[in-house]
C-alpha cells in the first residue's frame, strides 16, 4: 500500500527536469533519482502472471515463444505464483464461475500491480452475450490496459506490454487509481458520518 | 456394402417393431419410452453391437408446435451410439415428462461414459436421471435453473459470490487411524499443470491420490445458447473457439453437418482444402499437445521447438485468411476463399521443414530417460477406454483401431495413402507415440493432396447456400433474388435432425444439429471429444503419484473450450 502512495505521490511532484539523463547534466534530487530508477528498473522487468484461460492464453504461449519473444521487453519471466508477479494478463473468456478465482488472484498479488485485459471477451465478453460469461474484467478488478481482437496478433500484446512500461514509467497504475479513489471515498464517508453526528 | 447396411437396417426395424424406426442422414433412429429404456439399451449393446456411448442430451420442444413433440411431451433425452465394427451410429430418442416428475433410468451400468452427460442433461435442461445426484456441472453452484430451456433468457446472467470449498465426505472403506493419514489438497483452477481452467480436488495419503473430483465448467461460454440465437453461417466463428488449438477442423465439423444435413456436395477442391486445412492443424494440435505436456513434467526446451513448427502454420493460415488463430475458414458449401497465389508452394516447403524438426522433437523425448519414466503410467486398457467413450489418440494408444478417416472415410481419406498408429496399454508414453506419428502421417496427407489438388470452383454453386456471383447479382432478376434472400433469410435447411462426425485432433467431433426450418439452429449438441476422456481422469490417477497425475492430465489434451464449451 505505502509504496503506492509513494508512486501516486511522486507523480504528482514529476517535473520534466526529473528525468533529463539524455542531457549531460543532471539536476535532481536524490530521492527522485531513486524512484525514477526503481521505475526503470520495474518497468523493464515484468514477471507476468498469466490468467490464461482460453484461446488468447494460445496465442499469449506465442507472444513468449521463439519469434516473437517477449523477453526483449523482459517480460518473458512468466510466473504462475501470484506473490511473485507484479503484471497479470488475463487471457481469455472470464466466465462467472472463474470470475471469485480472478479476484482472489488479484488481491494476493502484491503491489505495486498492473492488469492487462488481452482479447475482447476479457475486455467486454466479446461475442459471447451469453448468461455465463462476464462481460468484461473491469466489473470486478481495476484494468490497465484492454487490447483488442479475438485473439490479440502477437505484435498487439507486445504493443500492451510496452504501454504497461509507459505506464510505470510514469507511475500510474489502475491498482493506485482504484486506492485512491477508495481513500477518497473513505474520507467522504468519514466526513459525512462527523456532519452528521453533529 | 449397401445390401449389409440395409441387412442392419432391416435386422434393427424387425427387432424394435413396437418402437418406430427410421433411417436417415447415415443415423438410424429409434423412438421408445423410459421404461423400455433400458431393455432397448441392453439389446442394441448386446445383439447389436453398439458398444460405445458416444452422446446423451436433452432437448427442449417448447418453441416447436406442439403436434411435432413426440407423444406430446416437451422434454426429450437423446442418446448417440456407436458400433465400431460396423461403423453405424444410432439415435435413440426418449421423451421424458419432466414437469410430471418423470425420472429416466440411468445408463450408467451399460457405459461408465454416461457419467457426465447425464449430469449435463440435468444441469441444462432439469432432466432427472434414476440414482444420479442432482449437481451442476457446467454452471456455477449457485446458478438458478436450467439455461437451455428455451424460456431461458441468452443473457440473463447470474453472478457467483465465492467458489465452492473443498470437501470429501468421510470414507467408511477405511478406518479412523487411517483417515487421520489423509490430507485434501486442491490443484487450480489457476494452476499451471491445468492450463488455467481445470480443478482437481484430491484427497491424498503422503503423495498417492486416494480419491479425487474434478469441477469443470471454468470455460462455459454457453456455446450451444449462442447457435440458437445466430444464423447457420455466423455460428462458425463459435466453432473455432470450441478446440482453439485447432480451429478448422472444427470449421469444417460444423459445415459439413449442415452440408449433410441439406444435401449438399461441395466442389473437389473444397474438399480437397478441407483435408489440408484439417491436417495442418491436426499437427498444430499434437504439436501443442506434446509441447505442454513436456513443459509440465519439466522438460522445457521441446515447447519452444514446437511453438516455432506452429508458427509457421499460423503464418500460412495468415497469408489465407488474415487471421492466425481463430480461422473461419470454411462457409456452408465450401470454402472462404480462393487460396493466394504461391501458397500451395510455401505450404510444401513448410511440409518439409517440419517433417526435419519433428524428428529433433521425437530426439528430445523418445529416448529421455526422465520422460519415459515419468510418462510409463497409469495405464488404460482398451475395454476401459471404450466404456468410457475415449476416441481418437487416446483411444488409438489404448490399442484400438478407430479412426473414422479409415473407417468411414469423408472427403478423399479414401484414396490417400496413410497409416493409424496404434498404441498397447494406453499411458500417456503411448498418447506421445501415437501423437508423434499421426502428424508425420498427416504430414504425408498434406504432400499428397497439395501434389493433385483438383481445380475448380472452391464453393458449391448451390443456390440454397452460396451467394451468386456479382455478375449475376447485377446483371441478372435471379441471380439478385437469390442474392437478397440468402443475405436477408440466411441459409435454411428443412426440418429435420443429423448427428454428423469428424475425426478432430482429440477424437471425434460430432455435431448433433436440429433445424425447424428457420434461420437459426433450433438446438446443437456438439460432441467434445475430451468431455468423454476427461470424466475417466478420477479412475485413472486412483492410486497413482500426483505427478502421474500432472502426467495424465497432459498427455489426454484437455482443451477447455471443448470441454466446457
């Protein structure tokens, strides 16, 4: 939790100064210098945890496969242990049986947290309007980022991966939003709660 | 062979005269009631033959006028069985009077393989089976009613709060000193050795497996809801989701269904198409297959082999269609499209390449001593295997010869040339065996049908399915009905109901299709190959290591979005 006030915080303080290594000198304050390679660090050292449930978890063994090789963006270290992964790709249809699973599995992974929804049917059901299938990931966890197509092509989920590495880069996370805007709601409550018992 | 077919026939109307019989789309059909049920089911076993189960389901007869159900019953629960010498496949069609509280006697003493198709029935249509419990299968514990009645709404959903515990009764086989040794363990359903949607449930003593229950139904996409609110032709992209490993096969099960089902001959170069299409992704399957299981038991290196030879399948997929995985490739009465100019040659060269590194596959595994240590177990007997309904690899590695290419050849099976491997006492070392020379096999039929692909039209000039050419749609009053009815009414195959069967990548494939004459399915029933396989799993890892288990579980390919469908 501390480390993700920690990200939402230092976005909020993020000068364009704070991340100038291209130029030769560098004026920065040692602690943003640390969350700025912690940041690096994070965003070019994904371990995935694959909720692969159907065809996209197919075509997601491709994107970690020979050609396509998701460890050039190193995010090739899949790990089916949640404590051990900080980037979930749910991969195929969530249905409402899988669904108590999916969120049992989010909340054990530690944060900071990133989700990626791959394929329509996690993003919205896809073309299964049907009694069984959630229509869409995002009723029940925070997504980052949706990619289109039923599956995604290889070059899509890359594209993902490297717009997750956007998003650490620039500590913002669905996770942190999702905090924030629980606290707010804490506070708003709280608030009402004092008024009125005044 | 037509005088023996009509010799069966005959035998089998003399023998059910009181039932009434017929004959149609290659199925021999039987009516009869619950309470003769059982005694037909014993006489079609013993004296005729039928020795596997391949099918139960229900059917609902809501939306059809009430003059067409039969003796005026709503419900009916079907049954599809197989006599493999023969090759004849029958149907017996039983009504049940489920609101009257009607119980069906349970098959399950003839065929163990009626387990979860009954249990299916009752989850989907609320059909009662004798001595069955009432659990769901497919659907979540705390669903409310049956989703395939037709007064069921399609989106109607109803959300689960917490996943069901683990829990075994106690066990009274075994004493109380002994009980304390045991302990539950649960294996997924987010587990890498169940590839995400499975869920063992075991109950162990040190590392054996005493006793196990499998949940399934984590992919239940509502295939069967889905075809009843599409057209004939927009049910084939659901078709590719059902084996993802494989989609055109399954393409062209559910095309040449409707094809039967109307009547229709589609061109030779279809055909011939098909069969390439269908044996590329037999390969891309076993390959798969092969790769998973390996990286399951820890042999990582082979997957990445084998993801390579795939990819380059997918590549030649692409250049025809434009998608990799989920194809579409096939329409009622042929194919799609034409194929690209050249790539009848890739496709060869692509035949080649993988033909080499298959072989660098079968050097990893075939001779790795921790491979075939660990695979070398639990074995399946054939009787077994039958009983339980297996078909394809499984069944070949068991040590029965089946495999409807050679047996009821579709297509131009006939006048290739290639072989069935046959496996001796069913473990997953003999699925690996089989497996590996099927796709050199299936590699064989490849280079043999891209080296005489007829020419021709790619689809069937058929006016009841096929859009007419756009000269004849603009130049001519005929050629633009034809065209505005079949794009406004879609295709229409008259009353009527088919079971029709491919050999698929898992074993056979069957769609059991109702049409009422409208534009969309009045009820599909497919047949999933591993459905069959997979409700055998508790026998088969009784007494064995988990690990067995883990290699079990790989070797039978359980594809979830078959499964569950």
């Amino acid at each position: 939790m501390s480390t993700n006030k920690r990200l939402v915080s230092a976005l909020a303080s993020r000068s364009e100064e704070d991340f100038a290594l291209d130029r030769l000198v560098v004026t920065t304050k040692a602690d943003s210098f640390l969350e700025w390679a912690k940041r690096w660090g994070q965003s070019n050292s994904l371990w995935p945890f694959p909720f692969g449930t159907a065809c996209c978890a197919i075509e997601y063994m491709a994107v970690v496969g020979p050609k396509y090789d998701a460890s050039r963006f190193g995010a090739e270290v899949v790990r089916f242990s949640p404590r051990q992964s900080d980037l979930m790709i749910i991969a195929g249809t969530i249905t409402e049986k899988q669904a108590p699973v999916l969120r049992r599995i989010y909340d054990q992974m530690a944060d900071p947290k990133w989700v990626i929804a791959m394929g329509a049917c996690a993003s919205s059901g896809g073309f299964y309007r049907a009694y069984h299938v959630v229509q869409g990931v995002s009723r029940d966890i925070p997504v980052d980022i949706y990619i289109p197509g039923c599956p995604p092509t290889p070059e899509a989920v890359l594209q993902g991966i490297m717009q997750i590495q956007d998003r650490i880069k620039k500590g913002v996370s669905a996770y942190g939003d999702s905090v924030v805007a629980a606290e707010a709601k804490a506070a708003k409550a709280a608030a009402m709660l004092k008024a009125s018992s005044n | 062979m037509s005088q023996e077919l009509s010799q069966f026939s005959q035998d089998l109307e003399k023998s059910f005269a009181g039932n009434s019989y017929s004959y149609k789309f290659e199925n021999h059909v039987i009516f009869t009631d619950t309470k003769n049920l059982l005694s037909v089911m014993a006489r079609l076993k013993d004296e005729f033959g039928f020795n596997m189960l391949l099918d139960i389901c229900g059917v609902d007869n809501s939306k059809r006028p009430v003059s067409e159900w039969t003796h005026g019953i709503r419900f009916e629960s079907v049954y599809h069985l197989l006599n493999m010498d023969k090759n004849e496949r029958i149907r017996v069609r039983v009504p049940v009077n489920v609101e009257g509280g009607e119980i069906v006697p349970s098959v399950m003493p003839f065929w163990k393989g009626a387990d979860w198709f009954e249990l299916e029935a009752w989850d989907m249509f609320g059909i009662s089976y004798l001595g069955r419990k009432k659990e769901r299968l497919l659907t979540h514990h705390e669903f409310v009613g049956h989703p395939l009645r037709k007064d069921y709404a399609a989106d109607h959903n109803q959300p689960l709060s917490e996943s069901s515990e683990i829990f075994f009764e106690a066990d009274p086989a075994i004493s109380e000193d002994d009980a304390r040794k045991r302990e539950w363990i649960n294996i997924g359903p987010s587990h890498p050795a169940t590839h995400g949607t499975l869920r063992i449930m075991a109950e162990i003593e040190g590392e054996v497996i005493k006793r196990s229950k499998l949940e399934i139904g984590y992919l239940h996409r509502c295939f069967e809801k889905m075809t009843e609110n599409h057209l004939y032709n927009q049910v084939i992209p659901y078709t590719d989701r059902l084996n993802y490993c494989s989609s055109p096969m399954n393409n062209i099960g559910w095309c040449k269904a409707i094809e039967d089902m109307m009547g229709i001959e589609i061109p030779d170069r279809a055909k011939a198409l098909r069969m390439v299409l269908a044996e590329l992704s037999r390969v891309i399957d076993h390959l798969v297959c092969i790769g998973a299981g390996a990286v399951d038991l820890g042999a990582l290196t082979t997957i990445f082999f084998c993801l390579e030879q795939r990819e380059k399948v997918y590549e030649l997929f692409e250049k025809l269609c434009g998608a990799r995985l989920t194809v579409s490739l096939t329409r009622i009465g042929g194919m799609a499209q034409e194929l690209p100019v050249g790539w009848v040659t890739d496709c060869l060269e692509v035949v080649k390449i993988i033909s080499k590194n298959i072989e660098v596959v079968d050097g990893l595994l075939t001779k790795n001593k921790i491979y075939t240590l660990r695979t070398k177990v639990a074995p399946v007997s054939a009787a077994d295997a039958i009983a339980w309904g297996y078909t394809g690899p499984c069944l070949r590695a068991s040590g029965v010869n089946y495999d409807i290419r050679k047996n009821n050849p579709y297509y131009f099976y006939n006048d290739v040339d290639f072989e069935i491997p046959i496996g001796q006492d069913g473990t997953p070392f003999d699925r690996y065996l089989v497996r590996m020379e099927e796709m050199r096999q299936s590699l064989r039929i490849v280079t043999q049908v891209l080296n005489n692909l007829p020419s021709g039209p790619y689809q069937s000039l058929d006016k009841r399915v096929c859009i007419p050419p756009k000269r004849e749609v603009y130049t001519n009053i005929e050629g633009l009905m034809n065209h505005f009815m079949l794009i406004m009414k879609g295709v229409r195959p008259a009353v009527g109901e088919i079971y029709s069967a491919t050999e698929a990548a898992n074993g056979e494939l069957g769609f059991y299709v109702i049409s009422d004459g409208g534009p969309n399915p009045y009820r599909v029933k497919v047949r999933p190959p591993c459905f069959a396989i997979y409700q055998s799993f508790n026998e088969v890892v009784h007494n064995q290591m988990i690990a067995d288990a883990v290699a079990e579980l790989g070797s039978m390919n359980i594809i979830a979005g078959e499964l569950d469908r």
